[in-house]
C-alpha cells in the first residue's frame, strides 16, 4: 500500500504476512497502520503496530489438519476427500481435461 495513503486512512496489510528478519527466519504478523495528526488536522506522520500471531497461526493448522485428516491414517477424511474430488471434476471440467480415481475397500 502507498505510503500515501496509509498517510490518509486507516488501514490493514493482508491477512497471512509474514515479517522477514534479518538472517532470513519469518514471524507471522497481523497490523494495522494509521496517520498521526497535528492540531490544524495535517498529517505529521504514520504509526504501525505489529504483532506477533505466529503461534495462533501454527495452531489453526493443526485446528484446519484435525478437521480435515483422519487421526490413525494421516489421510483425508470423507468430508475433505469429496471437496477435493468436487474441486478436481470443476478443473476438468473447466480445462477440458480428464482425471481418473482408483477405490480400494481395505476392509474387505
């Protein structure tokens, strides 16, 4: 976003950013920027507040993993296997493109 207009308005950088140190190692950050004013109303400055979300970012993977993977086999549960399914016949139909699946009962 344009130094500009964080100058202006209140505003917000897209979810998921990550701040880069130094030697090259990530934090997952959320923030928030705004415009510091003077008394006659004119900007004077910009504040930006970061904070660090790296943790609540690890566990809602694990949350979104849980939810999505069978505990005693690490594979997609049904729920998960049917909306990929779902996502792989659209981009099939989409790109005119073909896919094939494989069923194996293991129960039997």
């Amino acid at each position: 976003m344009p130094v500009a207009l964080i100058l202006t308005v209140l505003c917000y950088l897209e979810n998921n950013c990550n701040l880069i140190c130094k030697y090259g190692s990530q934090i997952a950050v959320d923030d928030s920027a705004a415009p510091i004013h003077d008394a006659r109303e004119n900007v004077i400055g910009a504040i930006l507040v970061f904070r660090d979300v790296t943790n609540e970012r690890q566990l809602q993977q694990e949350l979104t993993h849980q939810a999505t993977h069978d505990t005693l086999t690490g594979l997609v549960n049904r729920y998960e296997f049917e909306l990929r399914m779902e996502s792989a016949l659209m981009f099939a139909r989409n790109e005119q493109r073909t896919h094939a699946v494989a069923f194996l009962d293991l129960d039997q």
